[in-house]
C-alpha cells in the first residue's frame, strides 16, 4: 500500500509541476491544483497507513490513525479550494484586460518583445 500510496504522490506531483510550467493560464491553476493534491496526499501519508485502525485512542487500541495530519489535509483542501476560484477568476480577468491567456501577456499574433 505504502508503494503504491509513493507512486500516486509522485505522478500527481509530477504531472503538476509539467503543468504549472506551460504557457497559458489554465494548465498553470490545473497543475497548482494537482500539487496541492500531492501535498494533501503527502501529508495524510504522515499520519501513517494504517486500515481498521482506531480514530480515537483508548485503552486496547493497538493501531490508531493520527488525527493531526488529518485534520492539516482538512485545512488544507478548504484552503485550496479557496485558492483554487480565486486564480480562475484572477485567470479570467486578465483574459478580458488583456485579451490573451499567456501567462507573459503576449498574444499568438504579436511579436515578442526583445529586451536586449
């Protein structure tokens, strides 16, 4: 479980950061997107693996999952989800102020600017 649960983490993380680094506005928030999701995962993963572990600990309980990092993946996805609206509709402004989805600003049809 614990490979498999490495494996996920990787290729969200992965197809993230390839994201992120493209050259318009949406694959950008859609690869933000997906690293937060890598990182909720990561963090959750701290807590430690475990199936039909205890939420709470009591007397008998051998195995008990770790509230802590469950309740930070919580936070976390309210707080992404937040950031997640908030850069759409930052996306979509400067998609009607300047008329281009570029994250430069250039247009396909405008020659770029040498700065030399």
């Amino acid at each position: 479980m614990e490979a498999l649960f490495a494996t996920t983490t990787g290729i969200l993380a992965a197809s993230g950061l390839y994201l992120a680094l493209r050259g318009r506005t949406f694959p950008v928030v859609v690869g933000l997107t997906l690293l937060s999701y890598a990182v909720n995962l990561f963090l959750f993963s701290t807590g430690g693996l475990t199936t039909d572990g205890a939420a709470v600990i009591s007397d008998g309980a051998g195995q008990y999952a770790d509230p802590l990092p469950q309740a930070l993946v919580l936070t976390a996805i309210v707080i992404g989800f937040a950031m997640t609206a908030f850069s759409v509709i930052l996306a979509m402004r400067v998609r009607g102020d300047v008329g281009s989805d570029h994250v430069n600003g250039n247009r396909v049809d405008e020659p770029r600017e040498d700065k030399s």
